[in-house]
C-alpha cells in the first residue's frame, strides 16, 4: 500500500524552438518544444496516464477512485503554439492536454504563425485538435491586471460576470461544454471565486504549487 499523496496537475504556455525565440527567451512561461517532448517521455516510462477535468473533479469530490499515476496536462491562453508543437508530441506519447481559452483572441480562421508575436488558437484548430486537447475557461477579455489586481477582481461585478458568460457561451457554441477554469494570472480571490459560481463554473486552477486531495476547494486547484 502507498498513500495517496493526490494528484499533480502540470501548467505549461507557450512552446518555441532555441532557434526561433527572439522575443520570449527570458520567459518563465515559454519552453521549448523538446524540452516538452523530454518530459512527456519520462512520463510515458513511468507509467502515468493523463486524466481530464471531469475526472479530476469527480476525484476530489470523493465519488471515484484514481490508478496511482495519474497526472493532468494544463496550458493556459489558447496559443498557436499549443497546436504547432504540443499537439504532435502529445499524440506520439498518448497523452491529453487542458488549454484554459482567452476566447476574445480567437478567430474564426487560422492565423499565420509568428514565433515573435502571440498569435492564437483559431476555432478550426480547436476542432482539429480535439482529439488531444480539451477546452476551457480562461474569461473572454479580462485577462491583464492593474499591478496589483486581476480585471476579474476590480471591474464592476456585473461586468466581469458577464465577460466570464460569454466565455462559456463561445467554448459551448464551438462545441466544448465546460464547467472548468483558470484564474487569469493565478488571482482566485473572492470576487473571482463567487463570480465562477455565480457563471456556472465548477471547477478553477491557480497557479499555487502542490498536490490535489480529495476534499480540497475546487475553486482552489492547484498546478
């Protein structure tokens, strides 16, 4: 017998070739797709398996049991990146990924890859990739900050409520139902957590380092 210790969730953004950054090299947030490839490898030897959002909750909400390797893939944004580099290695190794969509960004049609801009995820490559990728809030428009705060956390109630609606309402409309969040820039305070309740979101990642046991707040996931 090992105790279960919960499950560890995995937090990734933007994906570049050494070569082709110029822009991000000094990034926390950026990795390099071999990299990527290196750590979704060891995984694999390992014997870990990739679980989704629904499965995660259903897990700390104490209605089912987990195999003992576990682990959920997360990227934040909606970037191009995800798709042009993530998406293949991904498929290679068996895994599943989370991407927490700014859905403002996103375009019907693809946009031209640019390694020293952020360009977006369109909704063509969203459905070309669901069989890797699942999608889920991240707002529409309210993810910068005023040095302190999240937009999520200053502007008026009734605004930010309905940013994070019509963030549901694009992920539904595309044909990704969710009930799943990331805080923009990890803010989770309390405007942010009554706000997900009161947008129908169940379910919310911060940026906050551990494990996830069953009984802990969902609102308060951990990466």
């Amino acid at each position: 017998m090992v105790k279960d210790k919960g499950v560890v969730a995995i937090m990734y953004h933007h994906f570049l070739r050494k070569e082709e950054n110029k822009k991000f090299s000094e990034a926390s947030t950026t990795i390099q797709p071999v990299e990527f490839e290196l750590q979704m490898k060891y995984l694999q030897e390992e014997g870990y398996v990739t679980i989704d959002m629904n499965t995660l909750e259903k897990y700390l909400l104490n209605r089912i049991n987990l195999p003992g390797k576990v682990v959920v893939i997360t990227m934040d944004d909606g970037l191009k990146s995800n798709v042009v580099y993530a998406a293949p290695i991904l498929r290679k190794y068996g895994f599943k990924a989370n991407i927490f969509l700014i859905t403002s960004r996103v375009k019907e049609h693809d946009q031209s890859w640019n390694a020293d801009t952020i360009v977006s995820v369109s909704t063509h490559e969203m459905e070309a990739n669901k069989d890797v990728f699942a999608y889920h809030g991240h707002t529409h428009d309210m993810h910068y900050f005023n040095g302190r705060l999240s937009a999520m956390n200053f502007l008026p109630y009734d605004e930010a409520l309905a940013d994070l609606k019509r963030n549901k309402n694009f992920l539904a409309k595309n044909g990704f139902n969710t009930t799943h969040f990331a805080y923009p820039i990890g803010s989770n305070f309390l405007q942010s957590q009554s706000l997900l309740i009161d947008s129908g979101f169940t379910t919310a990642f911060t940026t906050r380092k551990g494990y996830n046991k069953v009984g802990d707040n969902p609102l308060l996931f951990k990466r």
